[in-house]
C-alpha cells in the first residue's frame, strides 16, 4: 500500500513528513476513518442480506420421538415416531422485502457520506495540526532570536558598566529581560509539544509511540495556486497605497471587494450544496424518510409466495410419521401462500401519518443544515479576508521593524539611545516577525478551513 512506503520512508530518513504523507497516513489509519470504514462496509452486507430474502428459503427439519405406547390414531404399531421435512419458500410479491432493499443501499449511502464528513475532518485537522507545528518551530526560532538579542544587550551593559558608562542597575534590567524571555521560549516549546502530540494522535499514533520526527518549518502560501493568486492580487493594490495613511480601513476594503467578489461567495456556497459531507447526509435523510413512507403504503398489499414440501408432512393438513428413522414415508407437495392483511383498525393509517411527518421534518433540517453550511462558507471567506489583510500588513510591518532595530544598535554602539528604546525596538522586532509568522498560517488555516467548510477538503 502506498501509505506503508510513505511510512517506511518517513521513518527511514527522520526528515520531515511533506503535508502529502501526512494525509495519506491519516486517512490510512485514524481510528475514525477506519471506524467509518467498517460501519460502511456492515451496511453494505445489511443491504446484501436484503435482496438475499429474494432467494429461495431452504430448511430441513427432522424429529424423532420415544412415546410412551403406539400412537394409536396414527397406526404405529411401535412406541416412536420419526419425521423428516424438506421445505422450501420462495417470496414472489412482497412489498416489504422490496422496499427493504431501497432502504438498504440509502443506508449504504448514509454511511458513505458519514464516511466523508470524517475524511473531511480529518484532512483539515492534519492541514492545521502541521502548519501549527511549522510556526511553533518558527516561533521557537524566534524566542531564540529575542534571547540572542537580549543577551546582546546584557553584554553590551556589562562592558559599558566596566568601564563606568553604566550603572549596575542597567545590567540588572538587562539581564532580568533575558530571564523574562527565557520562560516565553520554554512555554512555546511546550506547546510544541502539545501540538506535536495532537498531531500524532490525528495520524491514527499513540504520541507515546509515535515514529515520526516533526521538524517541519516551511509555512509557503504560495504552494496553493488559489491563495497566491489572491495574495498576487491583493499585493498589487496594497503597494499602490500607504498603510499609514488615515484611509488605510478604506483601502483594506477595496483590496477585499476586488479579490474576493459576490460571484466567489456564491460559487462556494453552491460547490457545499453538491460536496459538503453533512448536507448530502440531510438529503439521504430524506430519501430515507421518502422510502420508508413507501414502506408504510406497501403494508396495505399482500405477500405472495411459493411453498414446496418434500417428507412425512407434505402440506399442513398431512403429516405421517414413521416408527424407525429409515422406513420414512417421503412425499411432496407444491403449493402457493397469500398472506393479506385486510383490517388492523386504523394502524396502517397512523404509520402512514407518522412516516410523512418525519420526512416533513427531515426536509426542513436539510434546509437548516444547507442554511449552516452557507453561513459556515461565508464566515470562513470573511475570515480568509481578514488573515490576507492582516498577512500584508504584518509583512510590511515586519521590514519597517528590521530597520528600525538596526537603527537602535547603532544608536546604541554610539550612546545616542538608551536601554529602554533598545528594548522597545526589539520587542517591536520580535511582534512583527510573529505577526507575519502567525499572517502567514491564519491565511493557510483559513483557506484549509474555507475547504472544510465547502467540503472540498475531502478531494484533495
């Protein structure tokens, strides 16, 4: 199986899992998928046993009795009696046994879909889970980056302290701001971990006993052809004004009409009508309701079928028994049975009742869940319109911020500035760079959870 390589290769070379092997592994062996799997596969053998009822039904039933004197009606003459039966029933009109078989292959549907929707689910929860992973290494890198800075800092005041151009609570402050940093590196790593874990247990592992190595960093926008062409686009319209002008709001709401357009949000809320897991659910729940409606109504026709009878008791109105096993008397008989309930008061009447009443409901909540998967969509497009707009501005933010820094070491080197500005600039440094870290996965997570929503996850 193609997953058994990916794996075997995965832990051959302890390089980072590509977001492909993830989700091959995941959808290989997560216990929910796998629990779906086989809940498909037992109403595929429900719907088999279905249309088996069609077949011929073969039974053999043979007795044997020690009485206590002859049976004298009988005309034994020994105090036994033995009989052998072969019976054989073949249904030929039975509207139970046919609408039963519609049924079955909807529940096969059914749980199809619900097969889906915990693909859907899972794919988008390894889509998140990795890039999570991925930033909390970059953040991890950045922590680093602000003690580096930091003791930078220290060392500069300790030298200036040495030779009288600062006080010993300057090298106190500055050695406090490590400290205080220090503790933010170790709870980023925790959540490292954590999310480390999350993904292990996604992927269908005990995290105990996981065999993969997350060190994955890459968190690339622009692998999506979908999201890089919008983010292409928005950047053209960014670069053309100053996002420190007061109409800055103004100028992020025109970037936000032009790329995503009405036309967009009508596309995805119709491609959920057609692909969205739990909304093909609600409609097999309908054609369920429908199905069993027809049920009910079949209840009114009779069953027929054919009876074949070979052995001691040929027909219900004949039977002759034997004294020992093997002086059996067998005969055969061929016959037909209706069986046609013609008054039950009004039972059938009232199941008829109920059944269009409970397809009556199942429509109005295939109608509320269509409601909720287009309000879904749409939150998640506003939500993709917000990461975008804040992905650009973190961007820009990030670069006016490295120049910034630069400009506080040189102040510094020279005395010019004081600890505190120095502090200030590589606090404002540190934001950025996780702004953007953080703009960059908000936009994959909300494209991926855009996919989700629409049910597209579960196609890729």
């Amino acid at each position: 199986m193609k997953w058994i390589l990916l794996l075997a290769s995965a832990m051959c070379s302890l390089e980072a899992l590509s977001l492909q092997e993830a989700e091959a592994i995941a959808l290989s062996t997560n216990p929910q998928v796998r629990a779906s799997e086989e809940l498909v596969e037992m109403a595929r053998q429900g719907r088999l046993d279905a249309i088996s009822k069609w077949l011929p039904q073969l039974s053999l039933t043979s007795q044997g009795f020690k009485t206590q004197k002859p049976i004298a009606f009988l005309l034994l003459k020994k105090p036994s009696a033995f009989l052998t039966e072969l019976s054989m029933t073949q249904t030929l009109f039975s509207t139970q046994l046919y609408y039963q078989v519609g049924i079955s292959a909807l529940m096969v549907e059914q749980f199809k879909r619900l097969l889906e929707a915990a693909k859907n689910d899972v794919l988008y929860q390894t889509r998140t889970l990795y890039f999570q992973v991925a930033l909390d290494h970059k953040k991890l890198k950045t922590a680093q980056e602000h003690i580096d800075l930091l003791d930078y800092l220290a060392d500069r005041m300790e030298g200036k302290f040495n030779i009288g151009e600062a006080t010993a609570y300057q090298v106190n402050q500055a050695r406090v701001a490590v400290a205080n940093v220090t503790d933010a590196y170790y709870q980023t790593l925790k959540m490292l971990r954590s999310h480390e874990d999350e993904l292990s247990k996604v992927l269908g592992y005990d995290p105990e006993t996981s065999p993969f190595t997350f060190n994955q960093e890459d968190i690339d926008i622009f692998q999506i052809p979908e999201l890089a062409e919008k983010v292409k686009a928005a950047e053209v319209i960014f670069q053309e004004e100053n996002i420190l002008k007061k109409a800055f709001v103004s100028m992020e709401s025109k970037i936000m009409d032009k790329v995503f357009t009405q036309a967009e949000f009508a596309k995805w809320s119709l491609y959920a009508d057609s692909h969205r897991p739990d909304v093909l659910l609600s409609e097999t729940h309908v054609k369920l309701a429908n199905e069993t409606i027809r049920l009910k109504r079949g209840e009114y026709w009779p069953t027929v079928s054919i009876l074949g009878n070979y052995g001691g008791a040929p027909t219900p109105y004949f039977f002759q028994p034997s004294t020992q096993f093997n002086n059996q008397v067998f005969e055969w008989a061929v016959g037909f049975s209706v069986s046609w309930n013609l008054f039950d008061g009004t039972g059938r009447s009232r199941r008829i009742q109920k059944a269009r009443a409970e397809a009556r409901a199942a429509k109005f909540t295939a109608k509320k869940v269509s409601q909720a998967a287009h309000t879904d969509v749409r939150e998640q497009l506003y939500s993709m319109q917000k990461a975008l707009a804040q992905y650009l501005t973190s961007k820009a933010n990030y670069k006016l911020a490295e120049q910034t820094l630069e400009q506080a070491k040189s102040q510094l080197e020279i005395g010019f500035t004081t600890i505190y500005d120095y502090l200030i600039s590589v606090d404002g440094l540190i934001r950025a760079k996780t702004a953007q870290d953080e703009g960059r996965f908000d936009l994959l997570s909300s494209y991926y959870a855009l996919l989700h929503a629409s049910g597209k996850e579960k196609e890729k």
